[in-house]
C-alpha cells in the first residue's frame, strides 16, 4: 500500500481546512450553500476531500483483507 492511513488521515484534514476556507470565502461574498457547486475551486476541493476519502476507505478494505488472510493462514499451519 502506497500511503498508511495516518497520512490519508492527515491529507484529509488539510484538504477540509482547505475548502473550509473556500466556504468562508464563499459565504462572504453571500453564495448559498446550493451555488458553491457552480463555483469551480469549490468543487475542486471538494473533489480533493472526497478523493481522500475513498483512499482511506480503500486502505481499510486492504487492512481487513490482509487480517483476514492473516487469520486463514494462522488457522491452517495450526491444523
């Protein structure tokens, strides 16, 4: 696996301080909440924090596969 999960971890959290700085930006200038999406940076951002949200999902799935073959190889050298 590429990256471990405390870095996705700390990605994500810069990535929301990011586009929570958007927002503001975005909500002093008196854009709704239903407009940001036509804002381009916005959904750039928002891209970013999704994106590193489904690599974090995406190293737990690798985590519990590789537990799991952990556990099978375990149960067979046991027998």
């Amino acid at each position: 696996m590429g990256l471990n999960k405390d870095t996705l971890e700390r990605q994500l959290a810069i990535a929301t301080e990011k586009l929570a700085g958007r927002v503001q930006e975005l909500d002093e200038k008196n854009v709704t909440a239903e407009n940001r999406r036509h804002d381009s940076q916005w959904r750039q951002l928002d891209a970013s924090r999704r994106a590193v949200i489904n690599r974090i999902s995406a190293a737990e799935a690798v985590l519990a596969r590789e537990a799991e073959c952990a556990e099978r190889k375990a149960a067979a050298s046991a027998k």
